[in-house]
C-alpha cells in the first residue's frame, strides 16, 4: 500500500472534500492502485525532457485590456444558495 | 423520420415531405415510448416544439441552413441558457446555467432543434456511465451491458433514433468508446478545434467536444457547425476551417494505414482483432497501403493520463464550493464545514477519487515525482504520434479491447476499468484527431474502428470513414425493438 488512511484523510482536507469514515480504507485501497500503476513510468528515462502542458505548445493569447463583459450580478445571483444585497452569504469568518 | 440521415432529413424538410414540427414531435414520442434506455436526464419539450416551429418559417422564407430543423441532443456537459445542466452530478442537479456554450449557441444559430440533455458519466469521469448521478445508461443493443461513457447517453440516443445526432466531449475516449459500444460514428477533433467555452471542464488540457452520428457525412455536417476559432477559449486554435462534406467524396488510393504493433498484443480479445482486420482489409481493397509501426511510449499512456487528468481537475472542480452556484449542504457552522460537506454531499464516489489522486499529484513534495515526470511522458507520447504520422496518413486499431461489458462489472474495480481505455487516452494526451466508426459486431454487440489522423486532418478522417461506409453497411444496423 502507498497511501494510508491518514493520508488519505490528509489529502481529503487539502481538498476541502468530506469523505465518509467508512470509505476511507476504500480510497487508500483504490490510490493505491493508481500509485502502483504509475511507478511504470519510473522505467522511463526523461532526462532533458521538456514537459508538455499544451498539446499545441501554445502560449496563453494576449487580449486588449478592455472591458468585455456587462454586468451580470443579477443573473448569475439569481442560481446562487444564499445572496443578500448582492452579496454571497456564507457561515461568519470573523468573529 | 427516424432512420434518415441529416442530408435525407434536410432534403425532406425542403420538399414538404414533413415539416420540423412534426419530425421533432416524432422524436419527442420515440423518447417517451423508451424511457428504459434512461439516455436523457433532461427533455426539453416546449422550447423544442418552438425552435421546430422556428425553423419551419425560417425554410419556408429560404434563408435555412443544412441544420435548420433538425433534431439534436446536447450531453449535459454543455451549458444551456435556462435550461437544467447538470454534469450528471448532484452537485449541479440545481444548476440553471445562465448562458448557452459556444458549441449550443452554434447549433442554436444553424436552427436545429435540441431535444434535451443527455446523459453522462458524473464530470465526465467514467467509462460506462454508471458514475452519473441520474442512474446507468443502458445499451440498446443488449439492455444488461454498458454503453461506455462518458458521453454514453449521447451514444445509446443516436443507436436508438432518439436523436438524429448529439454532441459528446473526449478527455480519454468519451466520445470514441461509447461510439464504438454502441455502434455509432464519432469523432473527436484537434485539441484547439472546437470552442471550450461553456463546455464544464473536467481536464482542460485534454478536454474536447465533437460530433456524435449515424455516419461519418452527418458527423462531417455537425463539425462543420461546430468547428472555429472562439476568443472565449483560451486555447482555441485560429485556423481556418476546410469545407468538410466536400472531402468525403475524396478517393483514397494509395493511403498509407499504420498499425501500431502495440494496438495488436496480447490485451486484444480475437474476435475484436479479427474484425479490425477485416476493416483494415476492406480499406486494402479500397487502395490503401498497410505499413506495420511502432510507438514504444503508448503502454505509459494510462499512467500518465491518471497523473494529469486528476491533477487538472482537482484544480478544476475547486470551483464547487457551495459559494457560487450548485450544491449546498445543509446548515453548515463554519465556512469549512460548508466548502467540505458541500463538495463531499455534492461529488460522486468516482469524482472523489480523482480529485484525491489529483490533489496528492500536486501536493509539495510529490509534484515533480507525479506530475513533471507525467508531462515529460505525455511529450514523448505525443512524439510518438509526430514520428509515425510523417510516415504513414492515418494510425488504425480498436477502440476498446472488447465489446460492451455487463452494467456492476467493472464499476468496483476502478483500475480495471482504467485499463480499458488504453486504446484511445494516448491520443487526447497528445491532440491528435481520431474518429471511432462502426466495423462489425462481435456475439451481437458493436465493434468499432479507430482512425487517428494528424493534428487538424479532421476532413481527411472523415473522408476515410466516409469512404468506408460507402462499401460498407455496419453503421446502418438498428438495434432490436428501436427499428
């Protein structure tokens, strides 16, 4: 096993991703696995490889720094959970 | 109605022979009449029947397109404005998207009618569709068997003729491997090709959406419309976009075929390999030249995929947070409680495994061990396919190692059902353009071909396909009770 519970439940945190007591074992189990298959990869030789994040190795296009999009507040408020006076409500930050 | 092709139907809607109002309403009963399949989550009735009535005044003034009228489905990946998109997640089953995506708003324009939204593996994470959160998507050719995912409800709707096409999205084989499950004709195009704009993203350097069919031409004619430059996406590629129904006639004497050695050991069940033998035999007939190579790197493609494609979406799926829009939990006493029993109420039990495994990928201390060292992979894999497509046109093969497997069979074995997607994963981590088209069946079920072509060499895959199925009738076979 490369993972274990606790590191499971570590990861989980880093997350911000509620994973049940009882699945747990199971996680560790199944990223284990994936772990296991990925050591393959060791056997490669990538020394002076550069690595690829694009298929196209394009570089991120540059636009005019003018405003493009209207105001949208209402709309995109309208499917939110909880929204008072334009505002996003969540449980008090600060005491 | 049911079983003519895009050009038929758009034939058809010109001469009188039906109008679009009552081809969609056609369609519209052949859903309510096979609820079985489960292929829709969402069915949107009554703007149907008004873009079909839409689309009748617009023939009728002779300023329609090829589309204008023609029913579609949408896989629920795609953001449609007032209507339910839900990325067959409970965390979005609230989510009313507030705008269409670049591929919607596209068909919008062209006048087709969209049906509904499809269903789909959750985020489009899976091989079988049984990730989603709306229930399994079942085969039409064998109701026990998978119809392979993600994009499975678009795949079982086009083989039932509950949709004339659909669209689909491919990170690893979404669009290809449900296409070959269920007997359909797919293609998922360049990395670059189709606009991502609105398109929920699960691994955006992977990520992308193309047409699903009965035929390579409807599949040629559904690119056409979707394909093109976007300034909304990032990495859309501004190139211009052939005329791809013009190429399909194109004769293919003298087309060099590679198969690679590794696409034809051991993991390849016989009846499948036997059948792509047959395929590649039909295209010797046709002129094509066959040449046997080899990409070495291919067998790392799946360790690879599953260091990236987690990596990126645990980036990806931060954004449900319960903050914004979707899912929130109940009551929550702290903001961490609310980011946490949101995303773990929300997320399905295969989306938390990935984002798990992403989240450790990326973590201080294993980010150069699993993601460098997978990126530098994906670069020598994409080598692969530069090398052997400067000596042959196109790369063929399977699409999957076997044909549909049992619905419970593989869904608590995930690294198993990993494995089964090594025919098609190495092509997204390189951006390749590859199609899966329908080339026989093996005990009843589909087998499909898979074409892989240069970057950008859309119109010449579905000139190969086009050309194949023109002395081949495999993907017109209807399955059983959906005639």
């Amino acid at each position: 096993m490369f993972l274990t519970a606790d590191e499971v439940k570590k990861i989980a945190h880093l997350a911000r991703l509620g994973v049940n007591d009882q699945d747990i074992d199971g996680y560790a189990k199944d990223l284990s696995g994936m772990l296991n298959l990925m050591t393959q990869m060791g056997d490669l030789n990538t020394d002076g490889i550069n690595p690829m994040a694009h298929p196209m190795d394009q570089a991120q296009r540059l636009r005019a720094d003018v405003v493009t999009e209207c105001d949208n507040r209402e709309k995109f408020q309208a499917i939110a959970p909880q929204v008072e006076a334009g505002l996003y409500l969540v449980p008090k930050v600060i005491e | 109605m049911h079983t003519k092709t895009i050009a038929e139907l758009a034939k058809g809607l010109r001469s009188g022979e039906f109008s679009s109002l009552e081809l969609t309403q056609s369609f519209l009963n052949r859903i309510k009449q096979h609820p079985q399949l489960n292929c829709y989550i969402t069915v949107t009735e009554e703007p149907a029947l008004q873009a079909a009535k839409a689309a009748d005044a617009r023939l009728a003034q002779g300023n329609a397109e090829l589309l204008t009228g023609i029913p579609i489905a949408q896989k629920d990946i795609f953001c449609t404005e007032g209507v339910k998109t839900t990325c067959g997640s409970k965390m979005l089953d609230n989510f009313i998207a507030p705008y269409n995506a670049a591929t919607v708003e596209k068909f919008n324009k062209a006048g087709a009618v969209m049906l509904g939204k499809l269903n789909m593996d959750e985020f489009a994470m899976g091989s079988s569709n049984e990730t989603s959160y709306y229930g399994a998507v079942k085969n039409p050719w064998d109701m026990t068997k998978v119809p392979g995912g993600s994009s499975g409800g678009s795949a079982a709707a086009v083989a039932a003729r509950l949709t004339v096409c659909a669209t689909g999205t491919d990170t690893g084989g979404s669009i290809r491997q449900p296409a070959a499950l269920c007997g359909i004709t797919g293609l998922k195009p360049t990395y670059g090709r189709v606009s991502r704009y609105g398109m929920i993203a699960y691994a955006s350097s992977l990520d992308q959406g193309g047409p699903m069919a009965r035929s390579a031409e409807d599949a040629a004619i559904m690119l056409q419309t979707m394909a093109g430059f976007d300034e909304k996406d990032s990495t859309s590629v501004d190139l211009p976009v052939p005329d791809y129904r013009q190429e399909l006639n194109n004769r293919i004497e003298g087309l060099k075929i590679g198969l690679p050695k590794e696409f034809f050991s051991e993991g390849l069940n016989s009846d499948m390999a036997s059948i792509i033998e047959t395929a590649v035999d039909e295209y010797r007939k046709l002129g094509a030249q066959i040449i046997e190579i080899s990409m070495p790197n291919l067998k790392l493609a799946i360790p690879a995929y599953y260091v990236i494609a987690p990596a990126e979406c645990s980036a990806n799926l931060s954004r449900f947070d319960g903050v914004r829009f979707g899912y929130r939990c109940e009551n929550p006493v702290d903001l961490t409680d609310l980011y946490t029993r949101s995303r773990g109420e929300g997320f399905g039990k295969e989306v938390k495994r990935r984002i798990l495994m992403g989240t450790y990928a990326l973590s201080a201390g294993y980010y150069d061990a699993y993601y460098i060292k997978a990126q530098k992979v994906r670069r020598l894999i994409s080598e692969d396919f530069k090398n052997a497509l400067s000596r042959v046109d196109v790369i063929m093969g399977p699409v999957t190692p076997t044909t549909a497997f049992g619905i419970g069979e593989k869904i608590d074995n995930p690294i198993e059902m990993y494995l089964s997607d090594f025919y098609t994963i190495a092509i997204n981590l390189a951006g390749v353009p590859a199609m899966s088209i329908p080339a026989g069946f093996a005990q009843g079920k589909p087998v499909g071909l898979q074409i892989i072509g240069n970057y950008f060499a859309e119109d010449r895959l579905l000139n190969i396909a086009h050309q194949y199925q023109q002395v081949t009738d495999w993907h017109l076979q209807i399955p059983k009770g959906f005639e």
